[in-house]
C-alpha cells in the first residue's frame, strides 16, 4: 500500500513539476520576435488554405500587454484583388 502511494506521489510531483516548467520556457521563447512571426505565418498561411485567398504578414512583434507592431500586411480576395496593404502599423 505504502509503495502505491509513493509512486503516485512521484507521478504527481512530476506532472506538477511540468505543468510549471511549461510557462516559464514558453514565455521567454514568445517574447522571441522571430517566434511571433513564425506562428502569425503558420496561422495566417492555415487560413489562406481554408478561404483560397491570400493572407500574409511580414512581420509581428509583441511586447506582452502594451505593444504590437506588425509590417507588411497583405490581404487579398479570392480574385486576387488588394482588399488590404499596409507596410507599418
């Protein structure tokens, strides 16, 4: 019995131990502005598939709670019109 509970205490300790190491890795790694980019692109990209349109920006960077800035942004119709652009904003 004591074995059993031991175990499930060690299984616990390591999946608390994980659920806290999660968020501190995760947050440096997003403050990244390459990262930021990387998953606006493969989020943007999903979408562009799904309407038969294009979506696309060249760059994002966000400071946590204060700051966004985002350059190149193109959004275009499925007649491949310019519905947006922008270099800055």
């Amino acid at each position: 019995m004591a074995h059993k509970f031991r175990k499930s205490i060690k299984y616990f300790i390591i999946l608390l131990g994980a659920l806290i190491m999660l968020p501190v890795i995760l947050y440096p790694l997003l403050q990244i502005s390459a990262v930021q980019t990387y998953l606006v692109n493969r989020i943007t990209s999903h979408f562009s598939n799904n309407i038969h349109s294009t979506i696309s920006v060249g760059k994002i960077e966000y400071k946590f709670f204060n700051k966004l800035s985002v350059n190149d942004i193109l959004i275009k119709d499925q007649h491949n019109d310019t519905l947006l652009y922008t270099r800055e904003s």
